[in-house]
C-alpha cells in the first residue's frame, strides 16, 4: 500500500521535505517542515519513501505497521508541543493552533466547536462518545494556555448521547458549561457561535479574539491533547464517508493521513450506481475530489454524489459565503450542461480586504431584487448557494 502525503495541508506556503527518495521512515518520523506560516507534517505510517515531488511525499508502507510512532521532542510549554506536533485547525482551514491559541484572554472564554455543522458529517459525535473525558482535558489545556476564566462546549441539542456524556464529563467542573447551538447551518461558524453564546456580532473579518474568545472543534481539541500527553504528532485523520456507497454512513476514527480516498470508498463496500462526483467536505462547503485525492489533516468527510441531471437551460447562479460560493455553482451548472449567463451574490456579502464575507451568517434575507437581476440578464433558471438550513 503506498501513502501520499501532500505538502501543504493547511494556510502558508507548500512544506520543505526533510527526507530524501528510497528513505526508510518511521511513523511520527518529521518528514516536511513549513517556509514561514505552515505546520510541521510527519509520517503516518512507517515504510519506504518511493518518490517526491513538489506536491507530495509518497510512502510505501510496511505491511504490518507498528503500533508505536516517533514522538515530538519533550518540553514543558504547552505551545512548543502542540507546534513541534502540527497541529492545525482539523475542521476548517488548517490555521496553525499554535499561532491561534498564543493569546491571553483578559477574563475571556474558550469555546469548543461541537456543532459538526455541515449536515452529512458524523465523525465528531463519534469522536465525543469514544472519549468525552478527553474533550474536557483539551478545553482545560486551552483555558490554561489562555488564561480564559471560563470554557464553553457548543452543541446542537439534537445530539443527545454526546451532549449526556458531555455533562457528565464536565460535572465537577464549576468554570466549564455545555451551551446549545441552532439546529441549522452555518451553526458552526465561529461568528456564529459568538453570536448564540455571548450576543456579540462580530463584523465580517472580524475575528473572535475581538470578542475575547477563542474557538477550537473537536478534533482540533483531541490533537492539542494527544501532543501535550502523549507527545504524539498530527498523523490520523476522522471523517465521514456516505452517499451513493454500498455501506450507507460510515464513520472513519484514526484514518492514516495520505490514505486514498478510494480504498475508503472500497472499505464502504464500493459504489451505488449510478453515482456522480466525489466531494471532499460537508454539501455546503465541500470540493470537487476524485479516487485519487488523498486524507488531509482537514478532510473532514468524503460524499458520493448522484449524477449531475442534464440540463442545457441558461442559468443565473447566486452565491453565499456559507454555503456555494459562484465558482462551485458555475461548476454545477457546467457538469448538468447548461450555460451561466448570469452571476450574483447573496445581498449580505461585502468585501473585506479582497474577500467577500456574510455580514450575518445563517441569517439569510430575501433575495427578490438579486433573482429579478438574474431573470433580467437572461436567466431561464437559477441555483442559489445560501444556507440557514
């Protein structure tokens, strides 16, 4: 089996590798260091290196992987440890967590993400009930690092199992509370979150920390603890996998990072034919991938789609920056056949600094003036991006 490990897996620049090609290498092994803003990337399994190029490190993996790994380097500073580990933020970009969490909290809160806000994904609420304990841990390690005076777990009541064992593992904690998040999405955006727990709206670019809060998601939570107690390296991956697969929903815990994306789709028992595209993420904000795409440190679910229905017609396509964005609905309309004539954006989104950003997100107006836009520049039909769903 042969493990592709991309460079750049996270916000910064494509990684330097460290090893050279016919390499042996050891899992943990320190295999690609960041130029400038990145994280460290080390090996998830041990075996061989059969080729580098300047977007991957590709492995040959033992057949019988072992079931220790390199550990990062001792040190007392929690920081040190969740940057020497590669730590990044598993449920969005991939910012670095060590740059994240350098702060201090002048009487201000950390708040854990638990609101697996793309509909679809599992993974996180099986992450909680393998180990609720250890989503309470990492919250304390984060208020300690902060100095936060107080730490939230935000959650959708309609998961209820995780929320009990959540309450149970926070019970003799007087400065840690469970709060309720929307049953919709964008739940999970942070200014979101910001805006059901602490009735702060934050501006678009605005970010947390102008709230004195600093947010992290479950994943991301479980990494900072298994660097600082175990001094284990960013080296697996949860996910999702489901759609048109034989298995119905499966839920990925601990998936190798560089591990195919169709060996997944294999494990799941194959495809449902007839099936479309493969997206890697959640509905709303996922990619367009392929069996040859590979497990990142952010890959968070892989969807097997219906095929695309064909249509010619000409199209207007209406964007959100929660939800499809115009490139994703261009690329819809392209793949059922039809033509874009037309494009516009939700009446919230402004521009920050070069990108374009919701003003209230999960808040979606009407959009009469933007369709009549479209039907006017020719528009027999329209796909829209918005969320509040």
């Amino acid at each position: 089996m042969e493990i592709k490990i991309p460079l750049r897996q996270h916000v910064g620049g494509i990684n330097s590798p460290i090893v050279k090609l016919r390499d042996k290498v050891y899992k943990g092994q320190l295999i690609a260091v960041p130029n400038g803003l990145g994280a460290n990337i080390h090996s998830s399994v041990s075996g061989e290196i059969v080729d580098i190029d300047d977007e991957n490190i590709t492995i040959k993996a033992l057949p019988n992987q072992p079931d220790d790994y390199i550990k990062i380097k001792e040190s007392n500073d929690y920081l040190e440890l969740i940057k020497e580990a590669g730590v990044v933020g598993a449920g969005g970009a991939g910012f670095p967590t060590n740059i994240k969490l350098n702060t201090k909290l002048e009487s201000g809160f950390v708040v854990v993400n638990a609101a697996e806000c793309e509909p679809l994904l599992n993974h996180n609420m099986a992450r909680i009930m393998e180990d609720p304990d250890l989503i309470v841990r990492g919250l304390k390690y984060v208020m300690e690092i902060t100095g936060a005076k107080k730490g939230y777990i935000a959650i959708k009541p309609k998961n209820k199992e995780p929320l009990i064992e959540l309450g149970k593992a926070i019970k003799d904690y007087e400065n840690i509370e469970i709060k309720y998040l929307p049953n919709m999405y964008p739940a999970g955006d942070e200014r979101v979150i910001i805006r059901e727990l602490f009735g702060i709206i934050l501006k678009p670019g605005q970010l947390p920390l102008e709230a004195n809060v600093v947010v992290t998601n479950i994943e991301t939570i479980r990494n900072i603890v298994l660097a600082i107690e175990e001094r284990r390296p960013v080296i697996t991956k949860d996910l999702t996998v489901d759609g048109r697969i034989k298995s119905g929903e499966k839920v990925f815990l601990n998936i190798p990072i560089g591990t195919s994306i169709k060996s997944l789709i294999d494990n799941c028992g194959g495809y449902i034919e007839p099936h479309g595209e493969i997206i890697l993420g959640g509905p709303f904000m996922g990619k367009t991938g392929s069996e040859d795409s590979v497990v990142t440190k952010t890959t968070g679910g892989i969807l097997v789609a219906l095929p695309f229905p064909n249509d010619s017609r000409k199209f207007g396509v209406l964007g959100c920056e929660c939800g499809a964005q115009v490139d994703r609905l261009t690329s819809i309309v392209e793949n059922m056949g039809g033509e874009v004539v037309s494009a516009t954006n939700c009446k919230r989104m402004k521009d920050v600094n070069g990108r374009l950003r919701c003003e209230e997100p999960g808040v979606c107006p009407g959009q009469a003036e933007k369709i009549m836009y479209l039907k006017k520049n020719g528009a027999e039909a329209i796909v829209v991006g918005t969320c509040e769903t």
